[in-house]
C-alpha cells in the first residue's frame, strides 16, 4: 500500500500547474482524473489517508470549461456517429462523449469539491436537466502552462464560444512521433455557434497498425488539415508557444500567440473577439525562411457558397447556425 501510495503521488505531477494533463489529450484527461478519484476513495475506505484533491481542482475546472454549450440541450446520447452531438472539442487523440458519459463524470466532480456551485450546475444542467448551482463565468479563460485559450459568451446552446489551441508540447523525442497523442497544430481552434461547431478539428484515427492504418492516422495529424498557417503545406517542425498578450478587459478581448513553427519562420496569431460577437484573426508570418505560405480552414460538412475573387466562403445551413468567413490578402 505504500509504494502504491508512493507511486501515485508522483505520477499525479501528470497534471500541470493549470490543470491540464500532460498528454493535451482532453479523452486522456477525463480518464486520468478518473483513476486518480478512484483509487483515492479506495485507499481512503480501506484506512489510508490518500489526498489528490488540491491537484485534481483545477484538472476537474478544465472539462468544465472545455465543454461546449450544446451539452445543455436536450438530444441524443446515443453514440451512433449520426446521432451523437460534439459536446467537447476535439483536439489531439480525443473523440467526443455522449451526455451521460460527461454527466457522470460531472456528478463525480461535484461529490468531491460539494462546495463548488459552478461543478453542481454541470452536473445537473446536461441534456435540458433541472439546473441547480451557477454557470461558470463567460470571462477569457487562459491555460498558459498547456497553451489553450477559450472565449466565450455564455453557457446556454445558443452561445458563441471558440477554443483556442497553441500547446507547448516540446519534447522532441515524442512531439512529433505518430504514437504521440499530440498533434502538430499549434495555432488551430474551433467556432462553436448555435449549436454547431463551424470549423471542426479534423480528428483522429486509430493508433498502431500498419500500411494504411498509419497512412490514415498519419493524414489526421497533419498540420494542414487543421486551422492554421503552413510553410509549403509541411507539418510544424516547432512547437514551443508562448503568450505575446492576453487582453480579456473590454468590448475587444484580445490574444497574441507566437510559435516557432518553422526553421527561420515563425507564426505569430492574434485573435480579437469583438462585441461578443465575431472574431478577427490576423496571421503573421516572420523569417528569412522561403516557400507558399498556406492558411487553412476546416469546414463543416454541408453546402457551403464560396468565391475565389472576394475570398469568402458562407454557410448554408438551415437551422440558423451559419458563419461567413472574409479573408484578406497582405495588399
């Protein structure tokens, strides 16, 4: 019981100083706040004062507010492709969760911070439940030890909230390995509006295998199928991210990101959420290094209206939830 005590309480450093789990993986994440709740109770009923509390906070804090708005509506929990919604982001090896799997683990959070107002709302308000408690707050939420950033108007299906990611994940042994749960994709996001998730992660496949196993999963960690910038459509060779600003005060909430991404070429991303509103994103890019600058949008399926000419592309959708997306060229 002691050296498995012993072991846990050094692989709890797992998770970073802002909650989040060193892999960047939130599927991983839920699963390790899970094992730890467990066999924390399980230690603490069989008479060892086992206590990861204080380290699971702000772990328990982060699904929170990686959860997407339409997990208040009331639909399908079912976990058929066609009928589940996307209630969580998608980012790295995660795959979505029904309802009743995310309230579960709501319902666990709450039995162990019974205090917090916030973690009773989420496990109480999911698929149009009786809500008690409070909603977290809408302010800019900045993970700076992991790199992810969320903007947000509010907490019911039909707010606006856009997830931004740009993890430090730089351990080059593994960074960029296709057993590597990371992804290379700093400076992605997805736009959740109305119920529907307007520029989706491209997702991920399978993790080992061979011939065209790899070639699939290695096609969804691309750089290119995600919503950033690339050098001659080439994977990042970098990702050491830092924060240039982080402005949440105002009608303008601003965030300045830089990432290395290339040999002798770096990226630098601002996003201004305007009014609460829409967003305006500016991509820099700063270097000697040579090559077609590429900036990529993932769309959603559907019909959507494009012109080469004006650089815009409109969605078509009939449920109300649509996006126009403008571009601008350097001139």
């Amino acid at each position: 019981k002691n050296k498995g005590n012993e072991i846990l309480n050094t692989e709890i450093q797992q998770f970073l100083a802002d909650g989040w789990h060193k892999e960047f993986s939130l599927h991983y994440h839920i699963g390790v706040i899970d094992n730890f709740y467990e066999a924390m109770k399980l230690a603490n009923a069989n008479g060892q004062s086992v206590e990861f509390k204080d380290a699971l906070r702000k772990a328990v804090e982060v699904v929170m507010h990686f959860t997407y708005p339409n997990f208040f509506a009331k639909g399908s929990s079912s976990d058929s492709e066609e009928k589940l919604d996307q209630i969580v982001p998608m980012f790295n090896d995660s795959w979505n969760k029904t309802r009743s799997i995310l309230t579960k683990n709501f319902k666990k959070y709450s039995e162990m911070f019974p205090e917090s107002d916030e973690l009773k709302y989420m496990a109480t308000s999911g698929n149009g439940g009786a809500s008690q408690g409070n909603t977290p707050g809408n302010e800019m939420k900045l993970f700076e030890d992991a790199g992810f950033y969320i903007m947000r108007n509010g907490w019911v299906p039909e707010s606006t909230v856009m997830i931004f990611s740009n993890n430090k994940f730089n351990d080059e042994s593994t960074s960029f390995a296709s057993y590597s749960h990371n992804q290379p994709d700093n400076g992605t996001f997805e736009l959740w509006f109305n119920g529907k998730n307007l520029f989706p992660d491209s997702g991920s496949y399978v993790y080992a295998g061979e011939g065209e196993v790899m070639e699939q999963r290695n096609w969804h960690r691309q750089t290119c199928v995600h919503n950033t910038v690339t050098l001659n459509n080439k994977n990042l060779e970098t990702t050491e991210s830092v924060t240039r600003l982080w402005q949440p005060e105002g009608a303008i909430q601003t965030l300045v990101t830089e990432n290395p991404s290339y040999k002798n070429l770096k990226h630098r991303r601002s996003v201004f959420f305007v009014d609460n509103t829409y967003f305006v994103i500016v991509d820099e890019m700063a270097g000697s290094g040579k090559g077609s600058i590429n900036l990529h949008y993932q769309m959603p399926k559907g019909e959507i209206a494009n012109s080469r000419e004006d650089m815009t592309f409109l969605t078509q959708f009939e449920d109300g939830s649509n996006m126009k997306l403008q571009c601008f060229g350097p001139a």
